[in-house]
C-alpha cells in the first residue's frame, strides 16, 4: 500500500517538472480495465464515480489492480465532499481528481480533506489505504505529502476565479473538462470558439505564473497534440468505454467494407 504512496510522491514530482503524464479515464467498472491502461503504460488513471456506475466496492478492486501496474489511480469523487473524498482516500486512492472547484474557498476545501489535523481536516480510518493496520505509522507519516489534489475547472466562475484556485498551497495541477466548461461558456463542443479558447488560455497562463500543471480532458488526438505543443502536461488523453466503443464501429466498418470490396471484385 505504502508503495501507491512513493507512485504519487513521483506521480507530483513529474507534474512539478512539467513532465507529459498521460491519463485514461475509467468509467467500467470491472478492475481488469484499470491493469489494462496500466500495463499499457498510461501514467495516470481516473476512477470516475461522477458520471458511472461505479461504487466503493468496484473502486476498491480498481485500485487494487493498479497496484500490480506503475499508473497512479485517482478517485473522482461525486462532487467536492469532504465526506465522500474521505472514504476514497481510505480505500487507498492517494488524492482525487475531483470535480467543479469553482473558487479559492471550494480549492483549500479539496486540499483540506486531503490531509490529516493540522494541515486539514480528513478524520482517522486508512483501512485499506494503511495495509489494514501493518503500515499505520509509515502512512500517518507520509499521507498529507503524499496526496495529489487536481480540481477540474468546467464552469464561467472557475475561470473568473482560476488565479485563486491555482495559486492554493496543495493544489498540483487542474485539468479543464471540455464539455462542461463549452456549455458553462454558451458554445457546446465549440473548441474553437474565441470565448472557449480565451478561457483555455487562461487557465495555461494561471498555471505558468504559479507553477502548476495544465491540464485537459483531450477530445481528439490532434487535441492531444496541440496540448502537448503549447506545454501542456496532464492530459486525460483516453476513456475505456469510448476506446472500446470506437475500436467497435472501425473493425465492424473495415469488415463491411471489406466485404463489399469482395463482392465488387467477383
């Protein structure tokens, strides 16, 4: 278990490197996906329980499979929850990817139920997290600098208040969740809107003055590849069911097609 802790201790150094960490979100929930982008070398996992029919107990397997890969498995929590955060960290997730941190206030709340008395306010009970008891005193000790907190800024008053959120003692990175901040913006899907893409820049230019790393949920490869220009580091580059979804249609269209070719040809 002490071992997820070196993995995010590692995981925060990259980020403060500005290093290219590469994440997939899961959002099925058997743990077979987690060691799959894990042996597949993606850096970072999300466990979405936001937007899934994920539960503690499909969580807890996620996680646990990822301890057999070098990836880092992050919880996303229902909302920002001092409550519900406490039981991800519990269950061994080593912080939270969690969403629609608005302001400072909502930032140093995440960063606060990350982390033990004095440094926060999370209560006592790493069952999991602490090896059941067999690493009680190495936890305790490395916990709260160990945890990673990544808000997602998806909404207009995330952006009015990017400075403040980012420049929160605790906070390693933030990550923009297109599809959200497009709606909360007025141009849905819009990416190349002026009013999307001065929001975006924004956050980059928030993150360099304060020395955090930028990050996105990326919606196409070319998306991925600007990011990666413009020196962005955590990008959540894949999801399982949308991997699985559109490897689906293309064998599905190249088998068609290949018949019709076939057929042609005769």
């Amino acid at each position: 278990m002490i071992r997820e802790l070196d993995k995010a201790r590692l995981f925060k150094q990259k980020l403060k490197a500005n290093e290219l960490c590469l994440g997939a979100q899961l959002a099925l929930s058997d743990s077979v996906v987690a060691e799959i982008f894990g042996r597949a070398k993606f850096d970072w996992l999300v466990i979405d329980t936001e937007h899934s029919a994920q539960s503690l107990l499909t969580v807890k397997a996620m996680l646990q499979a990822a301890t057999a890969t070098d990836a880092v498995a992050l919880a996303r929590p229902l909302r920002l929850d001092a409550d519900e955060i406490r039981r991800f960290l519990d269950l061994g997730s080593p912080g939270v990817f969690c969403p629609f941190v608005n302001n400072g206030a909502d930032a140093r709340l995440l960063v606060s139920a990350c982390r033990y008395p004095p440094a926060g306010i999370r209560g006592w009970g790493p069952r999991r997290a602490a090896g059941y008891g067999f690493d009680t005193g190495e936890y305790m000790a490395t916990a709260n600098d160990s945890m990673i907190c990544i808000p997602i800024i998806e909404s207009r008053e995330a952006i009015e208040n990017i400075d403040e959120i980012v420049a929160v003692d605790g906070i390693d990175g933030v990550s923009i969740g297109p599809m959200d901040l497009s709606i909360s913006l007025g141009c849905f899907q819009e990416f190349t809107n002026s009013t999307y893409i001065a929001a975006v820049e924004k956050v980059r230019a928030s993150c360099q003055r304060y020395g955090k790393a930028m990050g996105t949920g990326c919606y196409s490869g070319e998306h991925a590849l600007a990011c990666i220009d413009a020196g962005d580091s955590l990008l959540l580059v894949a999801g399982d069911d949308l991997f699985l979804s559109a490897e689906a249609k293309r064998q599905a269209a190249e088998l068609r097609l290949a018949k019709e070719r076939r057929v042609v040809r005769r």
